[in-house]
C-alpha cells in the first residue's frame, strides 16, 4: 500500500514539474518580450538563479548548521548533471542554437570561475572565506556583464497589445518556479523512498536519485523552452545556473564558514572542467548543439557514472 502512494506522489511530482516548467518558461519569456530584454539574458539570470534554487538551499542551510562538506559534491556533482545530462538529452530532443556571445564569454568564464575552484581544492582542501570573497567579486563582476547585456540588448517593444498583462506574467513565472521547485522536492523524496523499499543502497541513491534530484528544475525548464523554440533560455539556463552555483553559492557557504574540498572531489572537478570543454568544442564551429553531440555528452557521463561506481 505504501509503495503504491510513494508511485502516486512520484507522478504527482512530475506532474508538478512539467506544468510548472511550462509556466515558468511561458512567464519569463514573456517578461522578456514585454521590457525588451534579450531571452538569453532572462536565461542567464531568472531562469537561471531560479532552477538553482534547491541547491542554493540545500549548500547555505548546510553551512549555517554547520555541515558545508557537502557543498562541492552537491555544486560539482549537479554541474556536471547539468551539462552532460540535461544539454545532452535536450540537444538529443532538439538542435539548439548557441548565441555567439554564449560560444565566446559565458561558457568560457564557466571553465574558468571552475578552473577557479579546482584552484581553490588544490590551495589546502578548503575553500576559505577569503576565497568565498573572490568568488563574490566573480559573481559581482558576472552582473555586471549581464546588466551591460541587457542594456545593449534592449529591443523596442512591437505588438505590446498582443503581449499578456504584466501581473499575469510574473505569476504564471513565480507560480510555475513554486512547482518546479516543490515538484522536484516530490520527486527526489518519493523516489528515494521507491528506491530504499527495493532494496538500493544509500551510496546509489545519493550518486543517481538525490543528485538528479536537485536538477531537475534545469531539466524540465530546458527541455520545456527548447521545445517551445527558446534556445536561448534552454542553453542560458544551464550555463547560468553552472556559474550561479560556483561563484553565489560556494561563495556565499564558504563566507559563512569554510568550505571542505576533499581530495576525491578534485577529479570531479576535472570532470566538470571537461564537460564544460566538451560544450565549447561541439558549439564553438556552428554555434549549435547537435544531437550527435548530445549523445556524446550522455555517453561520457555514463563512463563517469560507471566509474563513480567502482571507485
């Protein structure tokens, strides 16, 4: 009997989720069109802080009870799912266009601010509060160039009648970021609970279900918007959130106390180091994220899975 209410709380999660990522995307692609921003910006910045919103939570609640060892593994480990899971199974649904600027700025400040942090690992296992602050004055600077984005970007605005109410906007994108969020919550706990009921260990729990989990809000926002045509928010959300988590996350964990990087971790980070390279070579030539490359992407995280693993 209980298995079968954790079943429909699963589907009721996912529900949850794919109605929620729809209006979120709706909302902010909308909220977009209506000041004349540039989608990409949206993506880089709400969607993206937005989606990034479990593990922001999990990682600072942590740090104020006095348990941020988990923080890289957390940040690394949904890095890592964002781009060689979530880009890969969008880009195997659907070729996604790449702006120019994605290609040439933001994915190559994604692999330094990670760069960045392997430093950090390397330094004394620790991410201290001074490095915390470096990566504030990283995420600082980050806004800036968003802000210079969105001003430069700024197109006047045709059709404004055809545009919904602005009020209607922000509350189907506040509404459906709830869902996605909350959605994700009922997923990951009902999923674990389906997992522990037959017999699955802790340790793969945590590796597949837990780290999933906390990405799933990228993973029906992206999936959602690359369907809808909106590239720009699909590929902007996951470069964004990758960034959003190292540079406002780990740095605001480690000003509140220092953060342990253990040893093990510093291959993880070259493995998100690498996925992220990954993502430059298959965009930089036509600035499009193929199928063939999705599927790449999907087969080396089932390799680093597999050595997750056995190691």
């Amino acid at each position: 009997m209980k298995i079968i209410m954790e079943l429909l709380l699963l589907a009721l999660g996912f529900g949850m989720l794919v109605k929620g990522a729809d209006w979120f995307v709706e909302g902010s692609s909308g909220i977009a069109d209506r000041f004349g921003v540039p989608q990409l910006v949206i993506g880089l910045t709400i969607v993206a802080m937005g989606t990034s919103a479990p593990e922001a939570a999990v990682s600072i609640t942590a740090a104020l009870k006095g348990n941020a060892e988990i923080t890289i593994g957390n940040i690394v480990g949904s890095n890592i799912l964002n781009i060689l899971i979530i880009l890969g199974i969008t880009s195997a649904i659907v070729t996604l266009a790449v702006a120019k600027s994605t290609v040439r700025i933001e994915i190559p400040y994604m692999i330094f601010i990670t760069a960045v942090l392997l430093l950090a690992g390397f330094s004394g296992s620790v991410v201290s509060r001074g490095e915390g602050a470096l990566l504030w004055i990283l995420f600082l600077i980050y806004l800036a160039y968003l802000l210079y984005m969105a001003m430069s970007g700024r197109q006047d605005n045709v059709d404004a009648q055809e545009l919904q109410p602005l009020w209607k906007l922000f509350a189907g994108a506040v509404i459906g970021l709830v869902l996605v969020v909350a959605g994700s919550d009922v997923t990951v706990d009902a999923a674990t609970a389906i997992a522990k009921m037959i017999g699955m260990s802790e340790r793969f729990i945590g590796l597949t279900i837990v780290a999933l989990g906390t990405s799933l809000p990228e993973l029906f926002t992206s999936v959602s918007a690359a369907l809808k045509g909106k590239a720009d928010i699909a590929i902007g959300n996951i470069v964004g959130s990758n960034i959003f988590n190292i540079l406002f996350v780990v740095g605001t964990t480690a000003l509140i106390t220092p953060v342990s990087f253990q040893p093990g971790f510093r291959v993880d980070t070259f493995v998100a180091i690498g996925a992220a390279l990954l993502l430059l070579l298959g965009t930089v030539r036509n600035q499009k994220l193929t199928r063939k490359t999705g599927i790449l992407m999907l087969l080396c995280y089932a390799g680093y899975f597999v050595w997750l693993l056995n190691s």
